[in-house]
C-alpha cells in the first residue's frame, strides 16, 4: 500500500508531477493514497472488465486503453489513458458500466479504494470539482474522437492514432505498441485497410513495421498531414 503524508510527493518524485490526484484537494489526495495499492501489469494485461465490481486507477507510468466490446467480440477504443491519468472514475459515479480497460504497454498503476473516493465526493466539494471538471474533460475528448471517426479520411485517424499512442521507447524512436488489429478497432475500420495504408506509410519512409511495434521515422511530416484538418480541441 501508498503510505505516509508525503506520499503526492513521492509520486512527484518518480516523475508524476501533474494530472488527476494533483488536481484534488491534498488532504483529498493524501488519504486516498494512504490506502491506495500500487500494482504493476504487463502489456496486453486487462485491468478491468466490464462484467466486474468498479475500479478506479491512476496511470503513474505506462498507456492503458478503454474499450467497449460488442456481443460477437469485435471492440472499439474509446480513450487512452496515460501517466497522470485516471481510468475508471465513471463507474464510481454511474457503477459498473459496458467497459474494459487494457493495458498498451507494461504499467505501473495505483488503484484506488472506490468507497473512499466516493466518501469524498459526496462530503468534500473540492473532490466533487476536481471530478466533474475530469469527467467533462473525458467526455469533451471524446467527441473530439468521435468527430475524427466521423469526419477525417481513414489515412488521417490512421496517422493520428499513431501520434496518439507514441512513446519514446528507447530515448531516441518514437515507437508504437500496438498490432493491425488494435488499430483498425481504435479507428472503425478493417484490420486489412489499415495494413494497407501502413505499408503505403511504410513505402513513404514514414513509418517501419515490426511484430506488434511501428516506429515513427519522420513525426514531422505525419503531423504535417493532420496539422490543418480544422478540427476543434477541447
């Protein structure tokens, strides 16, 4: 467990100086920490299933996915969530809902106690501000993406989950860890379309491709692409 009233602090120090429990109230913070689990997964690992009792996670290193599934299996990314950021605070508000939440990459995460979390929301209106305020940003976001998969051309929602999921994997390439699979579900579209216009990103010596990895050679020119589609961001 996360102990002692230095414990924000100690999270600072390991890199985590912004985002969800920074936005609360300290002492808000502090307590929720004081009885919080730090726990580590592995890529590819689900956190959360949409069948199971809420959670509630803050991301201290790592990407995790939010996904909805439909009856016959298919899924469909509806938000990232990375270092700072929390997964899982609607269902401590709504309770269980038709989501899941994955892990993209190895992650170091600390889970919240839900019955905590939602003591202060309902005594403290500092956390109820700082949980509205994230739950608007979330959804603000995703109609964001809802516009990209309604209006932008396959190529750019292709190029803009690429920017998206980059991480600086080995302090010199911006990698992807994601397959054609992941990304064709991310962006509406069919994992044989999105191999396609990898290889045609490829073939442009924007991008190169390897198991379950795509490394980002030029980011200055896929930016270029989806710099000036117009779109507004919340």
């Amino acid at each position: 467990m996360v102990r002692s009233a230095d414990a924000l602090d100690r999270l600072a120090e390991t890199g985590l100086q912004s985002g969800f429990l920074f936005a609360l109230p300290r002492t808000a913070a502090e307590q929720l920490l004081a009885q919080a689990i730090r726990i580590n997964v592995a890529a590819g690992a689900l956190v959360y299933r949409d069948d199971e009792r809420p959670r509630v996670m803050v991301v201290v290193q790592g990407l995790l996915r939010v996904f909805l599934s439909s009856p016959d299996g298919r899924q469909v990314t509806v938000r990232y969530a990375r270092a700072g950021d929390v997964a899982g605070l609607a269902l401590v508000v709504g309770g269980p809902g038709p989501m899941s939440i994955q892990a993209m990459t190895d992650a170091s995460l600390v889970a919240l106690r839900v019955d905590t979390l939602r003591t202060l929301l309902a005594r403290d209106p500092g956390v109820a501000r700082a949980c509205a305020e994230e739950l608007t940003r979330q959804l603000y976001r995703a109609l964001d993406d809802l516009s990209d998969q309604a209006f932008l051309p396959l190529r750019e929602r292709i190029v803009l989950q690429l920017l998206n999921l980059a991480q600086h994997d080995d302090g010199r390439n911006l990698v992807v860890h994601a397959s054609h699979e992941e990304l064709a579900e991310a962006v509406a579209s069919a994992r044989e379309v999105v191999t396609r216009t990898l290889h045609q990103l490829r073939e442009e010596g924007l991008i190169t491709t390897a198991r379950d990895k795509i490394v980002i050679l030029d980011p200055i020119a896929l930016s270029r692409e989806v710099a000036d589609r117009g779109r507004r961001r919340f």
